[in-house]
C-alpha cells in the first residue's frame, strides 16, 4: 500500500531513536521511499550511517551545509516528500513546532513544509504531563498535525507512565492510514473487540483475574479501525492507551463486559480477544474479609461466569456476521481450539500456547493458529501488533468473498 510514497522521517534526541531504524526497515518493506534528518540530539542515539543503510538514500543533518544546500535545498528537502514524520518527537522539538521556531535543519523542514506531518512523541513520564507540553500538543492538533502514541509502560529513566514512543509496528500503521486513506477495505463495516482480563471482586480489595495485559485486543481493535471499520472496544483493567479512531467502552466484571457488548448496538464483526475470568465469588463482601486468628483460609463460593464468546455467537437476527474467538491454552492447543469453537458457535478460533515459558502473557510477541471452517492456519511468531494486522487482513479478505 505504500509502494512509491515517499516519507522525510526526522529522528529526535531520544533513546526511542533506535526504535526508528526499525521503522525504516518497515517502510522500505512496504516499498516506500525514506530519507532521514538526524537532529544533534539524535546523532546521540544513531548514526547516520545506519540510517543511511537501512533507507538506501542520504541522511541530512546540517542546515548550513554547501553541498546539501545545492543539491537539495532544505525547501525542497521539505517538500519532496509525500509525508513527513517525527520519531522520536521530543519535548523540544514539539515545543519549537508549536512555537513556530527553525534553528535546524529539522524544524526548518517542518516549518517550510506545505505536506502533512505525523509525530510519534517520547519523552519521561513527568514532561509528557507538564502544562506547556499539553499546550503545545493542542496547538499542534489545532495546526492539523498528526499524533501517534505515546503508549505507557517502563522508561529508560525508570519511571512508569505515559511517554513511551509508539511502536515501529503502530507507526507504520498510522502512516499507511494517512497515506493512503483509500485503502480501508472494512469501511461501512462495525466491529466490537473485547479486551484484557476481568476483575471479579471478592470484597472491596481483592479479586479474581487472568493475566492478561489487554495489548493483543487493542491491536486489533487498532487493526480494524486502521482498515476503516467502526471500531468499538470493550477492555477490562489495562495499562494500554486507547488507539486512536477506536470508541472504548471501559468495564471490570464480566457481567459489566457482556452488558457494554450488548449495548453497543449491532456490528458485522465480534472479536473476542479478552481473557474473561471463568467464574466469580457467588456473595461479595461489602466490607474487606479478614484474616482468621486460627489461621483458617474462608470458604470462597463460586459461580460461573456468563460466556460472552457463546452469547454473541447465537444463531439470531443481532449475530455479527463474523465472530472470532481466542483460545488460550497451555496444552494440546489446538485440540482445545477446534473444539472450543464447535463448543461455542463462533466461525474463527485464534489459538495460542500462553504456558509460563513462552512469555505470551503480557509480552510483545505471540504465536497463533487460526482454526476456520476451511481448516488450520499456523502463524509464525510476530508481534503483537503485525498478529493484529495479519488478523484484519484476514477479516478483510473473507469480507472481500463474502
């Protein structure tokens, strides 16, 4: 979808700078065409000779450079691109975009610049909150600026919170949706995606849970919408951002996840990704248990769980007309998946192995087998989010049949 675009990629000072030599490896994979500006800060973090290699063209770094300046031109540098994309975009340098401000050859570019510009932003958890980068991240929405991210999770710094720079995967995802914007074969279609685990109180501060970190559903969720289906994501407690374009519907219980899926109206597409708690304790306590001076554990009375999967694959006039479940299992994987999905009705099941050893739970990368009406499908290990792209694919091509 990106074959002969064109993309000027102005890498910041950050440590998320080498984040964007993988990006490069991406767009060029997609047969787009990539030139880098390197900022002095972000010469800290790569050089220009890997990124040179990797975009198989010149990578600039001085404003006041003779020779660039006559054989390119920071005007022209500025606007032979079909998109231009900041990543990492530091604090500094959203704050001198908001601000009008060309002390490089980088903000230079931005400011002389008549294309569209998307910044993927990361910096410590700390200066993403502070007013004046919020102010600034206005303007720059007002200035019709593109955002990607940031997601949360660990920094470098140590800190934890909003501020990590998105993705290789994302990005790609955010320039493909804005450089080619015809290529959204699920539009006019609505899908709900489930997500993340539930929590089922057993008294105001203790509960049951599954180990789920949400980071598979939401990249479907993300997937679809980047396909252009109206996307509605139902998510249990996560640390993960909303993607952009998806409407987010945020429960605990199963109870709460199955009602917010039947109330979000009627959809083509159901995909169930979300690690729903089996079971819940039968009586909550209202006040918080506690410990027994004979050293005795209280008795927990549980009942099951409403089946969300099974529910929304019920043959009536409101069933999606694609239902896809997970299965996440721990042995004999695929003997669980197929009859999991003759057990629950859906069309697809999504398998994985989730045993301790493979860090699936919570990790950045799965292995999955999809098991459909016309057999079995064995991914190879990926990421999460290109599992997520391979998945709304998929679905796009069984619409494209159908």
């Amino acid at each position: 979808m990106l074959t002969g675009k064109r993309v000027l990629l102005i890498i910041g000072g950050g440590i998320a700078a080498y984040k964007s030599l993988d990006l490069i490896r991406k767009l060029r994979g997609q047969a787009a065409s990539v030139r880098c500006i390197l900022t002095a800060g972000g010469r800290q973090f790569v050089t220009p000779l890997s990124a040179a290699s990797l975009s198989g063209d010149k990578v600039y770094t001085e404003l006041f450079d003779l020779t660039d300046e006559a054989e390119m031109g920071h005007i022209q540098l500025s606007r032979d691109a079909d998109l231009l994309v900041v990543a990492p975009a530091t604090a500094d340098l959203m704050a001198k975009m908001a601000h009008g401000l060309a002390d490089d050859l980088a903000t230079t570019a931005l400011l002389a610049t008549d294309k569209p510009v998307l910044i993927a932003p990361a910096m410590n958890v700390r200066m993403w909150q502070h007013a004046a980068t919020r102010r600034n991240l206005a303007t720059l929405r007002g200035d019709g600026v593109m955002v990607i991210g940031p997601n949360e999770g660990d920094m470098a710094c140590g800190e934890y919170g909003p501020g990590r720079m998105a993705e290789p995967e994302e990005i790609l995802a955010a320039i493909t949706a804005a450089l080619a914007p015809t290529a959204r074969p699920l539009s006019g279609l609505r899908a709900l995606v489930t997500s993340g685990p539930t929590h089922e109180p057993i008294d105001p501060v203790r509960y049951i849970a599954n180990r789920s970190s949400g980071k598979q559903g939401h990249a479907i969720a993300a997937a679809l919408a980047m396909l252009g289906a109206e996307t509605v994501l139902v998510s249990g407690p996560v640390h993960e951002a909303t993607p952009p374009g998806v409407a987010i519907r945020k429960v605990e219980t199963a109870c709460e996840m199955l009602e917010a899926c039947k109330g979000a109206g009627r959809f083509d597409i159901a995909v169930c990704a979300a690690a729903v708690a089996d079971w819940r304790v039968e009586s909550q306590s209202g006040r918080k248990i506690k410990k027994r001076h004979d050293g005795g554990a209280p008795k927990l009375v549980l009942t099951e769980n409403p089946d969300i999967l099974l529910s929304l694959s019920q043959n009536n006039a409101s069933r999606p007309r694609l239902v896809i479940g997970f299965a996440a299992e721990t042995n004999d994987v695929i003997t669980h998946a197929r009859e999991k999905r003759t057990r629950k009705g859906c069309d697809w099941i999504v398998a994985n192995d989730v045993s301790p050893e493979t860090g699936i739970m919570g990790g950045d990368f799965n292995t999955v087998h999809l098991l459909t009406g016309e057999g079995l499908e064995n991914w190879p290990p990926m990421s999460k989010t290109d599992v997520a792209a391979r998945l709304a694919q998929r679905i796009a091509e069984h619409f494209a049949v159908g």
